[in-house]
C-alpha cells in the first residue's frame, strides 16, 4: 500500500486552507502534518495552528500548499523549498521577481514548486480552449468577477490567459480612443482585461473572440471553493514528478492526460 503523502499547509486559519486541510485529512491518500498561519486557531479533528514557520519547516511534511497571501509567499518561499519541500502555491498578489527566485531556490533544493493561478479543473481547460481559438480569431477580450474580497486585480487567471493567447501572432483587442481613462479595461500582452469586484460572485471568467462576422464567448464560473479540491489534490500527487519551477494546472494535467 502507498504511504499517504505528508502535507503541510500555510495559511491554514483562512478559508481555503481550512477547507483544504478537512478534505486532505478525510482523503487516505494524504495526511496533514502540519499547520501554520500566523493567526494561529484550530482545526477541529486534526491539530492546532502553529504560529511560527519553523515548526511547519520541522515537521515531517514533504509538501507543503500555501493559500496565505502573496506577501507571505514573498517572504516565506525561499525558505521552504531551501528546507528540500516540494512547494505548491496557491496565494497570489506575489512581488513579480517572486518566481524566479523560487525558480532558483528550487533548482538549489532539488526539488519542485508548483505556482497555480487556478486550480479549477474547469477553469483550466477553459484557458486550454482560449489558448487554441485565439490561434485562428484575430480579437479577443477578457471579463473577470471576483467577490469583492479579492485583494489583487486582475486575477492571476485572467492574465495567464491574455498571457497564452496574445502576443505575437495571436489574437490582440482592437484600439479605441477613451473618452474615460479605464473604460477599455488594463492591457496584457496585448490583451484588454476588465475586472469586477461584485457581492455574489465567487470567480467567474469570460474570453470573448470576435471574427469575421462571428464572435466566440468561452466562459467559466466557479458555484463554490470545494472546486478547487481536485485540482489541489491532482497538484500535490505528481509535484514529486519533477524538479524546478512550473507554472500553471495545466502542466500537471498533460503530465497525467
């Protein structure tokens, strides 16, 4: 029988990482060993909250999954794949020299991370769908909605979406004067990208292609956080399939396709 793979979790007194921490405690494929965040707290049937990093880098966890924030994967990151954990993060809003330095933190450890802007099984093939139609259709524009708890904007998916379908040779927003400075939404690669903060709305993405005398509306909403659980649970079982840095779901699910 496969030994369960030991997790660590950062971030563990918010929302995710409770949710996260309750379905990998009730899978036998996993178990827990080790919570951290800051706020400290408990998690009712698996352990308390550690308040200081050192006892999750001490513990018997291999992998270690961070929903905290980016300002704590800025910090924390180097840390934890210099200890020889595989790292997958889940946090965003991160500095941009962020990956890279986990990049070489990674590659010093011999060992993985994993940095995925969404881990919606349908939100990424939802970008694998815009990836392939912005090859044929030369305009696309991208909506994005979040609650309005989100602290970044746009989202980490949105722009890893203008960031496969734009450039060059792919597809590209019009221009247009504004009358309002903002009213055609941030550029990305070429891509416009606008963004909603809305009461109601837990994640929600639109990519809207416009052609010859035809548009394509790709979308996808997420109803609720637990449909993010596959997708961390198909992460953690192959970040031992590599070493270094990768970015993306998608990566994992052609690892495994």
């Amino acid at each position: 029988m496969t030994e369960p793979i030991a997790v660590g979790i950062i971030g563990a007194a918010g929302r995710m990482g409770r949710m996260v921490a309750e379905a990998l405690a009730s899978d036998p494929a996993f178990r827990v060993s080790a919570l951290f965040d800051p706020r400290g707290g408990e998690i009712a049937g698996i352990s308390e909250i550690a308040t200081a990093l050192p006892s999750l880098l001490s513990s018997p966890a291999t992998h270690i999954v961070d929903f905290s924030t980016g300002a704590a994967v800025d910090q924390n990151g180097e840390q934890v794949l210099l200890e020889g954990k595989r790292y997958l993060v889940g946090a965003t809003g991160y500095a941009r020299e962020t990956p890279e330095r986990l990049a070489k933190a990674a590659e010093q450890a011999s060992t993985s991370c994993l940095i995925v802007p969404n881990f919606s099984l349908g939100a990424n093939l939802m970008m694998a769908f815009a990836r392939q139609a912005g090859k044929y259709m030369k305009h696309a524009e991208i909506i994005e909605a979040h609650h309005p708890d989100k602290l970044d904007a746009p989202s980490g998916t949105a722009l890893a979406t203008a960031k496969l379908i734009g450039g060059k040779g792919g597809a590209e927003s019009p221009p247009l004067s504004e009358k309002l400075t903002g009213a055609r939404g941030g550029d990305a690669n070429g891509i416009r990208i606008h963004s909603l903060r809305l009461h109601g709305v837990l994640a929600e993405q639109t990519v809207i292609f416009g052609g010859e005398e035809e548009t394509l509306r790709i979308e996808h909403r997420s109803i609720d956080r637990r449909c993010f659980l596959p997708g961390v649970k198909l992460a953690l079982a192959h970040l031992a399939d590599f070493t270094g840095l990768r970015i993306g779901l998608d990566k994992i699910m052609e690892m495994v396709a």
